[in-house]
C-alpha cells in the first residue's frame, strides 16, 4: 500500500514524465545522426561523380640530348585543358605532378613535325592539349665566347657633358645555338636606354642580344641573359687639335683600288681631359660601296671614343680617287726597277768602254805599221 501511495503522488508523475523525456530525446539524437552519415556518404559520393573542367598553361619539356642538338621553333608553354571527377582535378590542380613533353630523342638535323605526349595523369581524366603537334628544327649544337658591347643614344646626353667608358658586371657571355647561327653571329650588345638630357652616371641591368652583321637578332640562348651596366657622365672641360686619319669602309668595286684625301688636316675634339690626352689621331671611316669613278663625298664627324663629347667641324669634303688594278699593275711593269736601271747603265757603261779600248787598239796598231814602213822606206834609200 506504500506503492500504491506512491502512484498517486505528483512525484511519480514527474519521475515517469523525465523518463519519457529522456527517451524522446535519445530517439530523435539517434535519427539525427543516422542523416547526417547518409549526407556525408552522397556528399562524398557527389564530388566523386561531379565533372570539373581545369584550363592550364604549362611549360614544355623536350627529351633530346642537350650536349649534341640544339632546338628551336617550339611553344616554351601549352595550354591543358582538363576534364574529370571534380576530386581528382582539383587534387591534380594542387600537385601539378604531370608533364608535357616532345619526345626528341630518336630524331637527328633537320625540321620535325612532333605529336606531344603527356605523363602523370589519372585515367580517369580527359586531357586535350594546344597544341597537338609542333614543328622544331633540330641542328649540331655549337657555343662561343663573346665580349658584349654597350651601345647608347648619345644625343640623349646634356650638352656639355660626355660619357665615358662603361663598367659591366661581365665582360663577356656565353652563346649557344644551332652551329649555322652562330657562325652568323657578330655581336652581342647592350642596349642602354638614357633618360633625356642625361649628366650624370647613370646604371641599369640591361637584357642582351645576340645580332649579325645586319643586326638581326639571332634564334640563341645566352648565358648570362643580363648584365649589369654603369655609364659614368661627366662635363666635358677639355680641347685638343688632333689629325684626321682617312681610311676606306665596306668593300668596293672589284678590280678598282681607292685613295682618300681632304683639305681638312686638322680637327678639335671636346671632352674629358683624361680621354683627349690618350688621343693623337681621329680616324674617319669612309664608305666606298658602289664608287666606281674617282668622287667627292661630305662625311660626317662624331665621336667615337669614350669621353669625346663632340668633333669640330660636324663634317669634311673628302675626295675619292678610284683607279684600276689593272692600270696600275701596268705602269708598275712599265716602270724599270732601280736595280734593273742599274744594270742598264752597266751595260752601256761597259759597251761604251769596249768601243773606245777598240778604237785605241786600232789606233796604235795603225801607228805601228805606218812606223815600220817609215824604217823600211829609210833602209832603201841608203
């Protein structure tokens, strides 16, 4: 009957209704969770079945044997363009394990048309490449030393102030190329772009080409690529009165030969004193190509050495006097050589003593026989 107490109390009530509470609460934790492992398993089973497509830029390597060949004409990057379950393209997207490359190392000189290949990429994954295929120029390998000459706009520099020698962080560079291009090459240059009005030192880190004679760049890898360079630029103080040295530039007409002169002997160059004491002389380049006939031609003066800021007078009158080979060959034959003279005037000498010996031998033979029949003329008579 204590139990049956116990029912009818309100704490009875609130002790089952905490239990149906408890329960409740249980039940709906455990279908919760139930839902959120189906959501994780379709979230996982979404990405995997989830297309993505990538677009990529990615450099080019060529399976060729570096030491021998040297290649030109092919792209330095293609364009990827992927496609596949979204994981594995954004795994492969973070990675970037994979290569593109042209497979060289069955080929010799000569152009090629080469199908790319790729590596690293899953099977699942569509992979299309731009471009497919590409056309390179395989050629003997050949590398050269060269000195890098800095050239520079001196107009751009202050009236009044002149540069003087340049300073690089490397005198000469590295060039390598296809074997036919480098025995095209002729210089490798720095080009210096000068503020305007310039009239101070100025430096920079300035790319280099690698030119011909006509100064067309060459297809060649240069090593270093860049150089540092420092042009001092300094006021121009000094004067100095120096001699002009004429000598002829390019090639002229075959079989023609070719003097220079000018009623100009003396010019007076502007700079820096410790250049113009180095300098005795201006030499004047003067083009003869296509001159066939003795001419005059106006040719300008600049400087031309480090720390020269100007020439006066900007430009002379020379006189080009064209002669042919042939003609001169001719007059020098024509003209007897001082030992062949010598050997004349021996000869005449010689001849013109022979006669007069003669002659006194005729003449005393002749005495004789006239003495003698003197004596045989005087013995008769007696």
């Amino acid at each position: 009957m204590k139990f049956d107490k116990l029912l009818g109390t309100k704490n009875m009530y609130r002790l089952l209704s905490l239990f149906f509470a408890l329960l409740l609460f249980f039940y709906v934790s455990y279908q919760r969770l139930g839902t959120t492992r189906v959501s994780d398993k379709e979230v996982a089973n979404s990405k995997l079945t989830t297309t993505k497509t990538l677009s990529l830029k990615v450099p080019l390597t060529l399976n060729v044997d570096n030491s021998k060949y040297y290649v030109t004409g092919y792209p330095e990057e293609v364009k990827v363009d992927i496609s596949g379950p979204s994981a594995l393209v954004t795994t492969l997207d973070n990675t970037r394990n994979f290569e593109v490359y042209a497979d060289l190392s069955d080929l010799k000189s000569g152009t090629h048309t080469v199908r790319l290949k790729t590596s690293g990429f899953n099977k699942e994954l569509s992979v299309a490449l731009s471009p497919e295929k590409i056309k390179v120029k395989i050629a003997p390998k050949k590398t050269a030393k060269m000195p890098i000459q800095v050239r520079y706009d001196t107009s751009l520099i202050q009236n009044g102030y002149v540069a003087g020698s340049p300073s690089l962080s490397t005198q000469t560079v590295d060039v390598t190329g296809a074997k036919a291009d480098i025995d095209k090459l002729d210089s490798v240059v720095a080009n210096l772009n000068l503020p305007e009005n310039s009239h101070g030192d100025y430096g920079r880190t300035v790319l280099l080409q690698a030119l011909d004679k006509e100064g067309h760049a060459l297809p060649v890898s240069l090593s270093p690529e860049t150089v540092k360079v420092n042009l001092p630029i300094s006021q121009a103080t000094a004067t100095k009165e120096v001699k002009l040295e004429l000598v002829t530039e390019n090639n002229g007409v075959p079989g023609k030969t070719y003097q220079l002169s000018t009623e100009t002997k003396t010019v007076k160059l502007r700079g820096t004193k410790s250049a113009l004491d180095k300098l005795n002389s201006l030499r004047v380049p003067v083009s003869v190509t296509g001159v066939n006939e003795s001419t005059t031609k106006t040719v300008s003066l600049s400087p031309t050495k480090a720390g020269v800021a100007s020439v006066t007078p900007a430009s002379i009158v020379v006189q080009i006097t064209v002669d042919d080979e042939q003609d001169q060959d001719s007059l020098e034959r024509a003209l007897p050589t001082s030992s062949s003279s010598s050997k004349v005037a021996e000869s005449t000498s010689s001849s013109q003593q022979s006669s007069t010996d003669e002659l006194k031998n005729d003449t005393s033979e002749t005495s004789s026989a006239t003495s003698g029949s003197e004596v045989s003329s005087d013995r008769t008579t007696n």
